[in-house]
C-alpha cells in the first residue's frame, strides 16, 4: 500500500485538477470566445450608421455581462451564482450553426430583412433552445442599442417615420425600460413641434424671418425650442436666420457704415447669443475696422505733418469713431494737441523769426510748455504782501514762447532805426542812472536806451534799459509787423508759471540763498566800484557783477529762460489790479481799457531779496523808465 505521504499527495494533485477542469467549463460555458478568436466585425444597414460590436467586461462580484457604457446589465450572472449552477450545458452543433450564421448577416447588415432569414430572428431561434446563450444575449443588446440611436438620430433630422420604425423595433430587442420612455417621449415631443417646424419653414422661405407676435420663423424656432430645447432643426433655422443678419452687418462694414453694422449685429445677438458664428462675425467686422481705422490714421498723420491741423483732426476724430481702441489714438492726439498748442515746435525748442522784408531775426524765444500752476503766495511766506492773494490755480492751456533773454540794446537799436522811434526817455529828456556817490538811483538829462546803468553808452549785449512800458509796446508791434508773426509783452501769469519753471517754492531754486551763481541778484559777497555793499541781499552770495550783465552770463532756469529772476525787472502786458480777485484763471492778461499803470514783474540786479520772490509784483505808471528796468518778448504760436 503506498504510504500516507503519498495518498495525501495524490489527494492534494486531484483536488487541484479537479477545480481546474471546474473553472475551465465555466470559462468556456460563459466566455466561449476564450478558446477561439473572432474577428472583431460592424454590423451596417444601407440607411443606417455601421453598428460596431462592443466589448463586455467580466466582474466577479457583480454581473458577468456588464455594457460598458454604465446601463444597468440587460443579462448577467455573478461567479458565485455560476459555481452554483454547476457546469454549463455544451453549445450543440445545431446552435453553433446558428450562432455562425447569425454573426454573417449582422455583418452583412441584414439584421430584421429579410423576414426569414435575418440576424434578429436567428438569435432568438438561439434563445429558444437555449435561454441563457451568452453570444445570442450579447448580440440582441448590441443590435438594440444600435437601433435606439438609429432612432434618436433619425429624431435629430425630423424623420418621424423613420424614428418611429426603430422605435418599434427597439421594444421588441432586450432593452432598457428607461430608455424606451424617454424614446417614446421624444417622439411624441416631435409630433407636437412638427407642424411648428414645417409653418416656419414656409414662414422662412416667404422672408418673414422677424417680426410681431407668432408669425415668423423666428418666433416660430423660439416656440419649438421652448418645447424642445435641443431640437437641432429649429437652432439650424434660427441659425440660417442669424446669418442673414450677419451678411448684411459684413456687407455695411465692407461699405464703412460701421454704425450699422453695429446694430446690425446688436439685432443678431438676441436670435443665437453666444453664438461661435456670430462672436466669428464680430471679430471679422472688428478686424475690418481696425484695418480701416488704420488707414485713416495714417492719412491722419500725413495731413499733420503737412501742416494742416483741422483735417489731421477730422481724420482722427474719423479713425476714432470707425475703432474706438486703435492703437495710436492716444499718441496722435497728444501730437495733434501739441500742434496746436506748439505749431511746429516742441516745448524747450528754441527760434528765431526771420524779418520778411529785410535781413535780420527777432530775438530768439523759448517754446513754453502748457501746465498749470498755483499763482500767488501763501500768508505765511516771508516777505508775502497782500496784492499776492488770493492763491489761484492758473491754466497755461495755449501754447506761447517767451524771449530767451531780456531784449538787448542792439536788438532795440535797428527797430529804433528802422522806424525812427522816439522813446518816452527821449521825448523827455531824462532818465534813470546808478549814482555812485550815493548809492541812489537817480533821474539825469541826456539819459536814455542808449546808455548803461551809470550813463555810460551801452553795449549792444547789456539787456536795453530806461525804456517804458508804451516803449516795449511799440517794440513788439513792429516785430509783428516785420515777422508776420503775433509778438506781444507776456501777461502776468505767464511770467510767473515761466519765472516759477514748475516749482512752488519761494524762489525757483528753492526757499532760501541761491545754491550756487544762477543770476544777477543782490548779494552780500557784491561789492560796487567804490566798494559798497547792499544793505538788504542774499547773506551767502555772490554773481560778480555789480550793475546789469550781460545777457546769458548766468546759467538759465529749468525752462531755458536767462535772468527771467534777476538782472533787470521786466513789464508785462497786465494793468494794475490791487489783488487777483476775480483774476482770470487762464493766462490771458488782465487788462482794463485806458489803465494808466502796468505791473512789472522779477527781481533786478538791486532788488533786495523779498522783490526777487516769484510771487512779487509791482505796480509803476505805463511811461515810467528805469535803470533796473527792462522787458522781454512773448510769441503767440
């Protein structure tokens, strides 16, 4: 007898090959397809999509027949459940035959026709001998669920026949209850909208795409859709309903009436909003404007630079309106505005007019940049008077330039000889000299435009002195005259937002002693041909020169402008007001008809340091002349 040890083996060996002979008759009986391979096949009808078969997967606790799209299982039977049943029956020859057969006319396409000898009818003379048949269950879930969608989409194109048949069909095929209702629901929904769907075809056909109440196709399509919101007919006719706004919004565009197109397309937004055709649409006619408001733009730039303003403006105003956000608006008009305010010129630029009828210039200017500026002082500035107030913000909103320099006595010179002018110091025959003796300003005969501050003759460089306001008024008319040109004297306001250069200090350069040699002001450091000194100056200065300077000796201030604060006192065109209230608030000058006494603004080379504060003023009779005053020109541009 063999021993234990072998029986035990023998036994374990059976076991093991007994469950092995188990689970492969259950393998074969619920997957036969494991022990030969079948093509993978589509099942196609001549009016339907192909119908391609679908793989199942396997699933030990749950069905062993699951659709792979997440439907509840139409057959299925779980491991433990097989093991209970026991061994599956064979698969006869008979419904091999079957099966085989089968398989050839669904991939023939042949799955209901002809009547006696198609693939649904052999699949279930399957069933009908063996109920359970796993490849036969399969096959009639597949065909069913490719019938169902052969319904839905025979509903997408308003088929009601065809849906209707496979509808049919689709009930007698192992189906989900589910599924059939919301096939059945479908169907009569589409018997409701189709009546809907052929009035707004007519309706469409006839051209009465919109109007009041129900009768027009789009209100029609609106109706349907209210019904059935995803009814592909009825977005198609809205659609075929938008394109016809979108054809005339292009076609306006095409012509520049971009205004219609606006509202052209604003209608076409409330057929489809949201639409890809019409955000396809918008972006072409945007596109198209950008393209145009190029165009114009660049015509634009070219009337400017030839010189003409108005059309370059008309021009932008009109690329502007064809597309509001064009790059280079903002650019062009801040080019157009300095036009304007600058003609040809830029802030800082420095020219010279050529006279028209003879050789020579006009002394040169300075272009002013526009801005505003607070004009005045405070209460609490050391040295602030009463006529400085009130505070008032002031806006240079038209473009000017101002004399470079105080204008020189050779400059004076040819229009004295151009004309034969005589000055108020002429006409006189006296003037305002330095006395050294006394330290005193003092009237003398025989003094005028033609000598310095000591009454010595003067160089043409020194700025022209003893000269009166009606003086620099016949000056600059003449130069008008002689350029073609607007010369004038500077207002009030003008001369401080020059003077000031941007600051708001009690100086330009600051609060206190100047930093270092910027112009001819009175300083403790000066010192006169017999020595004297000034009783009031700056403590901690010094500039060389003890009567006017030159022209240019100094450097200029942030504007470019030389002793705008210092060297000699200038007029300027404002009468005499004893305060600014009521002042304007642009930089025109404050005149009164017939007034008899002017203001004269900026510090001299003896004014002691409260008359050299950017806010002083003072007032002097309009033929008053004086050694330590002079003027300088302003030019409209």
């Amino acid at each position: 007898m063999p021993g234990t040890e072998n029986v035990n083996k023998q036994r374990n060996i059976g076991g093991a090959l007994g469950i092995v002979v188990l689970l492969f008759a259950l393998a074969y009986r619920f997957f036969p397809g494991i022990l030969h391979v079948e093509p993978q096949t589509q099942v196609q009808t001549s009016t339907t999509a192909p119908l391609t078969r679908k793989p199942w997967v396997a699933d030990q606790t749950a069905s062993l027949i699951v659709r792979d799209n997440g439907e509840q299982p139409i057959v299925g039977t779980t491991l433990a459940e097989a093991i209970a049943m026991g061994p599956p029956a064979p698969v006869t020859k008979e419904i091999a035959g079957l099966l085989k057969n089968a398989r050839k006319l669904e991939d023939e396409g042949k799955l209901f026709d002809p009547p006696a000898n198609n693939a649904v009818g052999l699949y279930r003379q399957v069933l009908d001998k063996d109920p359970n048949n796993p490849a036969a269950l399969n096959a009639l879930a597949r065909i069913g669920g490719a019938v169902r969608d052969w319904s839905l989409a025979a509903l997408e194109r308003g088929d009601e026949a065809e849906a209707q048949r496979y509808a049919g069909l689709f009930a007698e095929l192992p189906h989900s209850e589910n599924e059939l209702n919301n096939l059945r629901n479908r169907l009569r929904t589409m018997r409701e909208v189709m009546p809907m769907l052929a009035a707004a075809a007519e309706l469409l056909k006839q051209g009465r795409l919109i109007g009041e109440g129900d009768d027009n196709a789009l209100a029609m399509y609106r109706k349907v859709l209210g019904i059935d919101p995803g009814n592909r007919i009825a977005d198609e006719g809205l659609g075929r309903i938008e394109r016809g706004y979108l054809d005339r919004a292009l076609a306006a565009a095409a012509q520049d009436d971009y205004a219609s197109a606006d509202r052209i397309l604003a209608d076409a937004s409330s057929i489809r909003p949201g639409s890809q055709t019409l955000l396809d649409t918008r972006s072409q006619i945007e596109g198209l404007r950008r393209q145009r408001g190029e165009t114009v733009l660049a015509q634009a730039r070219s009337a400017l630079d030839a010189g003409n303003a108005e059309l370059a403006d008309k021009l932008a105003r009109s690329a502007q309106s064809i597309s509001p956000d064009l790059a280079g608006l903002d650019e062009f008009a801040e080019r157009l505005r300095n036009r304007r305010l600058y003609a040809s010129f830029k802030p800082g630029q420095v020219f010279s007019d050529r006279f028209l009828d003879t050789s020579g210039v006009a002394p040169a200017v300075v272009v002013i940049p526009a801005g505003q500026f607070v004009m005045g002082s405070p209460a609490d500035e050391n040295g602030h008077r009463d006529d400085e107030e009130p505070q008032r913000t002031v806006r240079i909103t038209t473009g000017f330039a101002l004399g470079q320099t105080e204008v020189t006595v050779g400059q004076f010179r040819e229009f004295v000889k151009a004309i034969g002018y005589k000055t108020d110091a002429e006409r006189a025959g006296t003037g305002s000299v330095y006395d050294e003796s006394t330290g005193r300003m003092n009237d003398r005969r025989g003094i005028d435009w033609q000598r310095d501050y000591e009454g010595n003759r003067a160089s043409d460089k020194l700025p022209v002195l003893n000269v009166s306001w009606n003086d620099a008024a016949e000056y600059v008319a003449w130069l008008s005259q002689r350029t073609g040109k607007r010369y004038r004297l500077p207002s009030e306001a003008e001369f401080e937002y020059a003077l000031r250069a941007g600051s708001q200090t009690r100086y330009w350069w600051g609060d206190g002693d100047p930093p270092k040699v910027l112009t001819n002001v009175t300083g403790a450091g000066d010192r006169s041909p017999t020595k004297r000194s000034w009783g009031k100056a700056f403590d901690r200065y010094s500039d060389g020169y003890w009567g006017p300077a030159p022209v240019k000796a100094y450097s200029p201030n942030p504007f470019g402008l030389f002793d705008i604060d210092g060297n000699l006192s200038e007029w300027v065109d404002d009468c005499w007001h004893d305060n600014y209230t009521r002042a304007p608030r642009d930089s025109t000058a404050w005149i009164n008809p017939g007034c008899a006494r002017r203001v004269i603004r900026g510090g001299s080379w003896g004014s002691a340091p409260e008359q050299v504060r950017s806010a002083y003023r003072l007032a002097i009779s309009a033929d008053s002349r004086s050694a330590r005053l002079g003027f300088r020109v302003a030019r409209e541009l």
